[in-house]
C-alpha cells in the first residue's frame, strides 16, 4: 500500500489536497488520489471536487459501492450539476442500468444547453470590445 499523502505547508488544505489528488489521477495512482481525495474531504466533507474525484477513481477501480456512495453524495450538494450527471450516467451505465444511465446523460446534455444559453444572454449584454486603433 502506498504511503498517504503527506500535508502541503503553507497552503489552503483542501485544495492543496484537491490539486495533489488529481495529479495523481492524471498520472493513473488511483490508490494516492483516493488518499489525496480523501484527505480534502477531511479538511471540507461537502467539497464537491473531492466527491467527484473520489467517484471518479472508484468507478475507474471498479469500486462501485464506493463510487455510489461519493456520487450520490456530490448529487445532493449539487443536483444541477452537469458533470456530476455525466459521471453518474457513467456509473449507472458500468451497472447496467441503461435507462436510468440515459436521463442522467440526458440531464447533463439538458444542464449544458442551460449553460450554453445563459453564457450567451450574457455575452449579449456586455459592452463591445473598444475600437482598435
């Protein structure tokens, strides 16, 4: 078993946790990124970055109690959520659980349209750019 993740000095701890575990995600070390997840939900238990990464390493060990247990918990905090959606689709679909996978598929496509579109609205009503001289 690796050794856990040691605590960054000088730092924010949940988010220095946050930026560690998803290196070690990148880098595949499932194991120190769960650790590191971990860790930032110690220091915040409703982070929901710490709750997706764990769901994210759980579902790609196979862990699928575990990734339940961390994606339903991101759901509660964030139902409105579109990669929260998107994973959870994921997982439903690892289970097979194909319907209920599509509308969580299709509720994130449905939160990004939303996305999307209040991006625009806003867009519209800012300033122009200054003339360029």
């Amino acid at each position: 078993m690796p050794p856990g993740p040691v605590e960054p000095a000088g730092d924010d701890g949940a988010a220095a946790f946050l930026r560690h575990a998803d290196a070690h995600l990148a880098d595949g070390d499932c194991d120190r990124a769960a650790a590191a997840y971990a860790v930032a939900l110690r220091f915040d238990r409703r982070n929901l970055a710490a709750l997706a990464g764990l769901g994210r390493v759980h579902l790609k060990t196979g862990n699928f109690a575990e990734a339940r247990r961390a994606l339903y918990a991101a759901r509660a905090l964030a139902p409105d959520d579109g990669e929260i959606a998107k994973l959870l689709g994921e997982f439903l679909t690892r289970i097979g659980k194909y319907g209920r996978a599509a509308a969580e598929f299709l509720r994130a496509m449905e939160i990004e349209a939303e996305e999307e579109e209040a991006d625009d609205r806003a867009a519209s009503r800012a300033p122009p750019p200054p003339p360029s001289s």
